[in-house]
C-alpha cells in the first residue's frame, strides 16, 4: 500500500517556489529520507504531510484518501522535532501519556502504555524525572516514545538528530533504523546530513532549490547518483567533463569517479602522471589532492594502512577501473519515478 503520494504539488511563499512541482510515492513502511541543503524544500515538503502547510497546487494523499486540507489532528501520524518540544514542568510519564489524557484515555489504561513506551525506547526507569534532568539522547527518545504511543501509521522526523553529539547521534541512528524495522511503519525523516541518510533509509529523496533531483536506494544515490549536484551532495567527487572526460575516461559527456575508487601507485607505474599538492589526515584515510597539470587536480581517498604518508611534492600514478566511472545525466528528470 501506499502511504503517501505527491502528486504535482507545489508550495509558494509570494513570489518564492519552496516546493516546485514534486511528485512521488512512499509505500507503507518505509524508511524515507528528504536530504538537502538548507531551503533545498524538504522541510516544507514534511510541514505539507503533517498538514502544518497546504500546497498551493497539486494533491497529497494519506494512504489513498486526499488530505491536503485535512487538519493534522484528522491526519494519521506525528512529529518528532529537533528540539525535542517536550514539556519541562511534567515528568516523563507525563510527558508521554500527554496525548492519550487529552483523548481521555483513562489513568489506568495511560499507565499500562506509557510502560510499554518506557520499554520501547528502553528506558523504563525514568517516568518519575524531569526532562531537564535526562541526557539529549534520552530527551529524543521519550520524544519518539511521546510521537508513538498513540500508535500512527507515519512518524515524521525533522531534523531529530541535529543536536546531539556525534557519537551519539551514530547511536540513535542504529536505535531509529531498529525501532522502525520492530514496529514496521512508515519513517519520513529530513535530514541535511548525507551519512544519516546514507546508513538509515531504505531510499533518499534529493532536494534541490525545491525540486527532486533523485529518488533510490543509498547505495544508487552515492554509486550512480543522476545528476551533478547530487555526485557533489552526498560524498566527495570528482567530475569531469569536456576534453577532460574524453582524455581521463573516454567520454566527452559528464563523468564521474570517487576518490576511494583510485588507486594511488608510485611514479613511472602505469596510469596519470600527477603531483600531491596537499595531504589531509582523516582518520581512516588520507586524502591527497593530486595535480596532474592543465588545471586538473584529482582527489584520491588513501585507506590508512598504517604506512607512512606521502609528502606534498611527491610523484605518483593514479588509475582506477573502468567500472568505477559513472556517467552523469544533465537533469533530475531521469530520476524520478
């Protein structure tokens, strides 16, 4: 079944086109993500869904049935927010339960599923604290409990994550992609960050000035994406085009070709004669930016095998297979379904 549908919608501001004439479909059950810089459309694209904003063209539809003028309190789903939007004058239990008592669910039966949320989210010993006494990541948890436990057929995510440290924003990018897998509905998270998008989504939609550039699996998104700005959007790159792309890959059309996929060989090895301009220390690898003249410099991702680093000056080869060239297309048009 389909859990929801754009069907050419469009969403003006004035003069301004946040949401320019987007369609596409998410099957129940799946985890989504809207990726895209900053007044890409994304948010505005998950406000509409919520039923915060109406298009100003074009239909949504909730699992089949037209919703674009419908309330969001009509609407069959709920928000988590990054700031979490919990109450700070309610415990936790409270806050959770806030929902069911404004339906006049009775205390009892309030109790029984705030537990089961409590333990959903693992964390079953902190109904009787304060928000403002929990750690950020079990402030977004008991938001997530407090979104859930009315039991919504999509859950909306914006931007959830985006205050949390690193390595804990790494932890609850495993505990969503769990939690959604236990209770099999529908997850539309917005993001701007690529590595959420990439470890946590069954498909990427990719925003740009208000337009999809594409719609696939991480895997496609990140090895063939469709156009220019999403090779350049979601991991580093390199692109050529022109007398460059027929000389480096045989093809005059737009190519590309990730650093990781070269291979750095030393000087006078079969491949690209080139000079390291730079050198970047990343953990786990080296990223060296290498001259090869005429104003052609090429970015290759070194695994960090323990060996010494080259130095800026070095001679080196480069080469990579055919197979890790892909071959772009000028338009998100292809790419959409």
């Amino acid at each position: 079944m389909t859990a929801v549908q754009f069907d050419r919608v469009s969403r003006h501001y004035g003069e301004v086109k946040a949401v320019d004439d987007i369609s596409f479909q998410i099957p129940s059950g799946e985890f989504f993500t809207l990726l895209g810089p900053s007044g890409s459309g994304k948010t505005t694209c998950l406000r509409m869904i919520a039923g915060f904003e109406y298009p100003s063209e074009g239909e949504i539809r909730l699992f089949g049935e037209p919703c674009s003028r419908v309330p969001p309190y009509d609407r069959n789903l709920n928000t988590v927010f990054q700031d979490y939007a919990l109450f700070p004058n309610m415990d936790v239990r409270d806050n959770i339960g806030y929902g069911l008592m404004i339906r006049g669910v009775p205390k009892a039966e309030r109790h029984r599923k705030v537990d089961e949320m409590l333990e959903l989210v693992r964390l079953p010993g902190v109904g009787s604290r304060k928000p403002g006494q929990l750690s950020g990541g079990q402030r977004q948890r008991i938001a997530i409990a407090r979104a859930l436990i009315n039991q919504p057929r999509i859950l909306l995510l914006d931007e959830p994550l985006g205050a949390l440290d690193l390595k804990l924003r790494e932890q609850m990018q495993l505990e969503l992609k769990a939690l959604q897998r236990q209770l099999g509905i529908t997850f539309i998270f917005v993001t701007h960050d690529q590595q959420e998008a990439l470890s946590m989504s069954d498909r990427i939609c990719i925003f740009n000035q208000g337009k999809i550039e594409q719609i696939a699996a991480p895997d496609t998104i990140y090895d063939a994406p469709a156009t220019p700005f999403v090779a350049r959007f979601v991991g580093t790159v390199n692109l050529f085009e022109g007398e460059q792309a027929r000389r480096l890959c045989g093809d005059e059309h737009q190519m590309m070709v990730r650093p990781e996929r070269i291979r750095l060989g030393e000087a006078g090895m079969p491949g690209w004669s080139g000079e390291i301009r730079e050198v970047e220390y990343l953990g786990p690898f080296v990223r060296y930016r290498v001259s090869l003249g005429e104003q052609l410099e090429i970015i290759v991702n070194h695994p960090n095998e323990g060996q010494a680093r080259l130095a800026r000056g070095a001679r080196v080869s480069l080469s990579w297979p055919e197979q890790a060239i892909h071959r772009l297309s000028a338009s998100g048009s292809e790419a959409q379904p």
